[in-house]
C-alpha cells in the first residue's frame, strides 16, 4: 500500500512539474511574442523623406499661414510612429547614406488618411545623437552685433563701390571690386571667424560631456535625438564668446 | 524518466529564452551597440573623378547664361522717339479737346435740368444754372491751369537735367576721345619717325656705295694721267690736265646727281609717312566719332527712356487727380451758389435744384469720364503698340536665340544632375560597402559636428582613387 501510495506520488509530481513548466514556456512565450511585436526587434533608427511628406496635396494646397501647423503635425507623426516601433530618433533622408530603415510610405499612409492620432505617452528618446538649433545661436547678442556691423559694413562698401566704379571701364572696376572683396574677407576672417571657431569648440565640449556620437542640425531630425542647444547657449553665456 | 528528460528540456528551453530575452531587451539604446559612421558627401563629390565633368558643365552653363543675359534690351530710335512724343502730344491735345466738350455737355445736362424745376423763377433758375457752371468751370479750370503748372515744369526739369547729364557725359566722352587721338598721333608718329631714320640710313648707305664704285671705277684713269702729269711737257701737260679737270667734273656731277636723287626719294619717303600718318589719324579720328556717337546715342536713348516714363506716370496720375477733383470742383461751385442766392429764392429750392443738377452732372460726368478714358486707353494701347510692332521685330530674331539658350541650359542643367547622381550613387555604394564589411548599422552625412563616430570619408576617398 505504501508502495503504491509511493508509487503514485512519484509517478504524479513529475507530470505536475512537466505541467508547471510547460505553462512557463506558454507565458514566456507570449511575452517574448509581445516584446517583439512591441518593436524591439526593429532598430531604433529610422528616417523620412521629408522632400516627399511636403509634396502631399495638404502640404501644398496650404496657405503659408498654416504650414507649421502641418508641420507641427509631420513632428508629431513621426513621434507616434516612434513610440509605436520604439524609435530613438528619426532623421530626414537627405542626411542618410546608407543602413537606417526608410518609413516614408508608412508616414504618408497616416498623413493621408487624416485621422486623428490615438493618445500615446511620449516616447523615450536616445542621447546618442545630439541636435543643434544654428538658428537659435546666431541669435545670440554677440553674433547679431558683429553680424549687424559687417552688414553695414558690406552695405556701405556695396554703395561706394557702385559710386565709384560708375565710369570706369570693366578691368578697373574688376580690380576695384577685388579690393572691396579683399577688406570684407578681411573683416571676416578677423572678427567673425574667431567666433564661430570658439562657438564650435564649446559645441564639441557638450557634445563630449552629453557622451553623443554626433550632432546634427535640428532641421534635419524629426524626431529624438539629444538637443543640446539649450547646454551650448549657456555655456556661451556663461564662458562669453 | 521521460518527464523527467521532458521537464530538463523545458527548463532549458526556458533559460534560452530568458537569456534570450535579456540579450534582446532593448537592444540599440547604447550607443556602443548601434554602430554609426558619418561621411562628408560634399568633399567626396569634390573628390571624385567625374566632378572635373561637373565643373565642365558649370562653366558651360555660365558662358551660355552670360550670353543669354548680355543680350541688351533694343530702345526706341530717336526719330521713333519723336514720334512717339508727337503722338502722345496729339493725345494730349485730343483729351483738353474732350475736356472741354465735356464742360459742354454739362451745360447741356445743366439746362435740361432747368425745365425740371417748376416753384422757382426761370430767370433766377437760369441765372442760378448759369453761376453754378461758371463756378464748376472756374472751379475745375483753375485746377487744370495748377496741374498744367506743374506738369509743364516738370517737363522742363526733366528736359534740362537730361540735356545737363547729356552734355557731362559728351564732354567725359570727347576728353576721353582726344585722350585716345593724342595717344595714336603720339604712337604713329613715333612709327614715322622710326622708318624714316632707318630709310634715310639705307639711303646714306646706298651714297657711301655708290661713291666707292664711282671712285673704284675711275682710279685706274686718273693715276694714268696723274702718271702722264708728271713726265708730261708743258704742251701735253695743259691737256693731261685738262682731261683730268674733265674726269673729275664728271664725277662731282654724278655724285650731285645721285645725292639730288637720294634727297628726293628721301623727300618722297618722308611725305609719303605723313600722308600715312594723316590717313591712319583720319581712320582713327573717325571711329573714335563713331563710338561716342553710338555711346551717346544709347545714352540718350536711356536718359530719354527714363524721363519719358517717369513723364508719362506723373502724366497719369495727374489725369487721375483732375478726375478726382471734378466732383470736388461741384461741391465748391454748389457752396458758391447757394451762398450767393440764399437770399433770393428759397434755400431748399436751391439745395434741391443744386442736387438734382450736381447728381445728374455726377453721373454724366462719370459716363464721359469713363469713355473719355476709354479713348485715351485706345490711344494709349495704339502708341504701345507702335513701339511695340519696333521691339517685335528686333526681338524676334532674339527670341530664337534664346529659345536655343534655353533649350541648351535645361540639357546642361540635366546632364549636372545626372553626373550629380551618378557620383552620389557611388558613393553610396562605396558606403554601403565598408558598412556591411565593418558591421556599421548607419552611415550618416551632414552632420554638424562628429565626435565619436567613425569617419568614412577618407575610406571612401581612397576608393574612389585606388
């Protein structure tokens, strides 16, 4: 009897561990088949051909008052298409050579069937990339003084040159359009080169502490990547230029 | 034992998957994971065997478009000018002649109205009609003498700062001009002076020669009798002499001649350089005329271009403030009436008979208006299209030109953005490449600044030159 009793709880406790185990494998499974679906398979990389988003008939067909909303709302496609295929960062085409997985068809399905977006969480972005607004730093005071000076500057000389080359014959008014051109490359090299070595070096200071790979120009990135505009305009204004 | 064997399978299964997992958890979000190269595409394009073909097709692109752009516009001649302001001057006593029908025709309108009023005297009426043309007339004539006033002075100014430019700009030409005479005179005469020095050399020359042969020549004869002199009698002696005198009278007269000869043909030479020199001043002189003619022309052809149009837009909008003023000058000619028979007949009879008369005048006056303009349009179109029928056919054979021009720059500009192509597709190929070779997942170009990625630009380079 004990035997038997033995028996049959030897002969059970396996079956029950087979049992145990097999449904293990079933969830597990599943999660891994939701991971995947989720989009971890794909790479975090993508880009759009923004040249081809632009061409759609809502594009086109808009007054220029109402471009950045359409553009406002390219951003945010590709932001949604982002957290949907767990995207880091989508580039435009122009900047890629080779390797970064085209989803220009997809976003144009979306665009085109002008449904509104389902609500999405924002998605997480990668650091290994770095944005740049040129924009927004030669806004900066000490790039608009100089940049205001050499416009006054190229302006006067452009009004002297007219007023005195009136009666010269073309190879004198060539030389002394090289003459004029030699002074403003001159001022150029003095006053605004320097600047724009310095403003590059505490780009690249950022871009070092940050750990980025590159940086790119916030025109070229629809969504992700690390700005690093905001770090750079404080450092400028902290360091001076 | 085969549970057992199962279940060890399924826990092995089990921690493959996890590991699995693990390993695929998030698998591009460090950076060391995901493998980007930047490229410089630009320096690439700049490097690669074909841009010398790039460069070819720009420069071509270049002289063709200069061409095309140095085609000058043609202006009107100077006698199509004058035609052209004759024309517009005939419009412009046309438009004062319709003016002045107009005023007729307002009268007209002004005594149809009379027959409309009933509770005021028609004497008064009459005399009212009849003050408040003459107010309107005065009114709007005094404006039209203003605007006459000032378009005239215009005109003038406008004349005499073109003659003013004019003049400056002939006398810069003509130093200019004189400059470039004296120049010639001062190189041809130099010229001149060369040939005629290494003429009158050749000449010396040719005397020195021909005296040696002269003197050569005689010597035997004159050491014979100088040899006959001396052992000769007093009778032979006269006659050795004599024949000695001879030869030498001979000699003295042939090298006269030959020196005669020799200034003549001097003389000749000299002449001749001058009349050079003169014919190749005249030359010169001539097509120096010419080119200030034609740079005069064209600048008067400008200046006169620039003022007629900024004439013609003052005109216009002179002619638009007359317009403009006709209904101001019956609202002045209403105040004047009213005023002046406030006292005679009632207020309201005349308010009413002024509006009526100003409402009936208004729109006759617009209609005029509007076909008075519609005529100077026509005459407008017509003076257009005069200068127009010029322009077509000098344009005419311009426009074939640039027919080809353009159809040359759109091939140029497509073979550029073929080659374009061709050389980014190789280098993309070239990227593609050393990607796959090295595991680079992406390969990225403009970027701003590259900190740590791989840099393939040089790779790719030595590719493109093994």
């Amino acid at each position: 009897m004990r035997h038997e009793v033995a028996g049959s709880e030897t002969s059970n406790t396996p079956k029950m561990r087979f049992v145990g185990l097999a449904f293990l494998v079933v969830v597990i499974g599943l999660a891994s088949w939701f991971w995947f679906k989720g989009g971890h398979a794909k790479p975090s990389m993508a880009c759009v051909n923004r040249e081809a988003i632009l061409k759609l008939p809502q594009f086109k067909e808009t007054a220029p008052a109402k471009t950045k909303d359409l553009l406002q709302e390219m951003n945010k496609t590709a932001a949604y298409l982002a957290w949907q295929h767990h995207y880091s960062v989508i580039l435009d085409k122009k900047v890629v050579v080779s390797g970064v997985e085209d989803i220009t068809p997809e976003m144009q399905s979306l665009l085109l069937s002008n449904k509104p977006l389902p609500s999405f969480p924002a998605p997480k972005v990668s650091s290994f990339v770095g944005t740049l607004d040129h924009n927004a730093l030669i806004t900066l005071p000490a790039f608009r003084d100089v940049q205001s000076r050499y416009s006054s500057l190229f302006l006067n000389s452009k009004l002297e040159f007219e007023k005195k080359s009136e009666n010269l014959p073309p190879e004198q008014k060539q030389q002394l359009k090289s003459l004029y051109e030699t002074e403003l490359n001159a001022y150029r090299k003095k006053f605004i080169s320097p600047l724009f070595d310095h403003l590059e070096r505490m780009i690249k200071q950022v871009a070092l502490e940050k750990n980025l790979l590159c940086v790119i120009s916030q025109d070229d990135v629809l969504f992700g990547g690390t700005n690093i505009t905001p770090d750079v305009i404080k450092k400028v204004e902290t360091n001076g230029l | 034992m085969v549970y057992k064997l199962l279940s060890l399978f399924i826990a092995l299964l089990v921690v493959v998957v996890l590991t699995a997992l693990v390993l695929h958890a998030n698998p591009k979000e460090n950076k060391n994971q995901l493998r980007v190269a930047v490229v410089d595409v630009s320096k690439l394009v700049s490097l690669h065997p074909s841009f010398v073909r790039l460069k070819e097709l720009d420069r071509e692109m270049n002289s063709w478009e200069s061409g095309r752009f140095g085609i000058a516009e043609t202006l009107l001649s100077s006698q199509e000018l004058a035609e052209w302001e004759k024309s517009e001057k005939e419009a412009e006593t046309k438009w004062e002649a319709d003016v002045h029908e107009l005023s007729l025709q307002q009268k007209k309108a002004a005594q149809s109205i009379q027959g409309k009023s009933s509770r005021v005297d028609p004497k008064e009426l009459a005399l009212i009609q009849s003050a408040l043309n003459q107010a309107y007339k005065e009114a709007l004539g005094q404006r039209m003498r203003e605007l006459d006033t000032a378009y005239t002075r215009q005109l003038t100014e406008a004349q005499k700062d073109s003659s003013q430019a004019l003049q400056a700009y002939l006398n810069e030409l003509l130093a200019f001009r004189n400059q470039r005479l004296s120049a010639r005179q001062h190189e041809l005469v130099e010229k001149a002076e060369r040939r005629l020095k290494k003429h009158a050399g050749a000449l010396q020359d040719e005397y020195v020669q021909f005296e040696k042969k002269l003197m050569g020549d005689d010597q035997s004869r004159k050491l014979d009798l100088q040899l006959k002199l001396s052992v000769a009698d007093v009778k032979e002696k006269e006659d050795v002499e004599n024949q000695l005198k001879t030869l030498e009278d001979r000699e003295e007269t042939e090298k006269g001649a030959k020196q005669d000869a020799l200034r003549q043909d001097l003389s000749q030479f000299r002449q001749q350089q001058l009349d050079e020199v003169s014919k190749s001043m005249k030359a010169t002189a001539l097509t120096l005329d010419k080119e200030v003619q034609g740079k005069m022309n064209a600048r008067r052809d400008d200046l006169f271009k620039a003022s007629r149009d900024a004439l013609k837009d003052e005109q216009n909008s002179l002619r638009l403030e007359l317009a403009d003023y006709k209904s101001k000058a019956l609202d002045i000619a209403k105040v004047q009436v009213v005023e002046r028979f406030r006292n005679r007949v009632p207020r309201s009879s005349i308010e009413n008979l002024v509006a009526s008369s100003q409402t009936q005048l208004a729109s006759r006056l617009d209609a005029d208006r509007l076909q008075i303009e519609a005529k100077l349009h026509a005459k407008e179109e017509q003076i257009l299209a005069h200068s127009e029928t010029y322009r077509k056919a000098t344009l005419a054979i311009k426009q074939g030109k640039r027919q080809i021009i353009s159809e040359v720059l759109h091939d140029l500009a497509k073979e550029k953005d073929r080659v374009l192509l061709s050389i980014r597709e190789d280098i993309m190929k070239q990227a593609q490449l050393i990607a796959k070779q090295e595991g680079i997942e992406a390969v990225l170009t403009n970027v701003a600044m590259n900190i740590n990625a791989r840099d393939l630009t040089d790779d790719i380079a030595k590719r493109l030159h093994p």
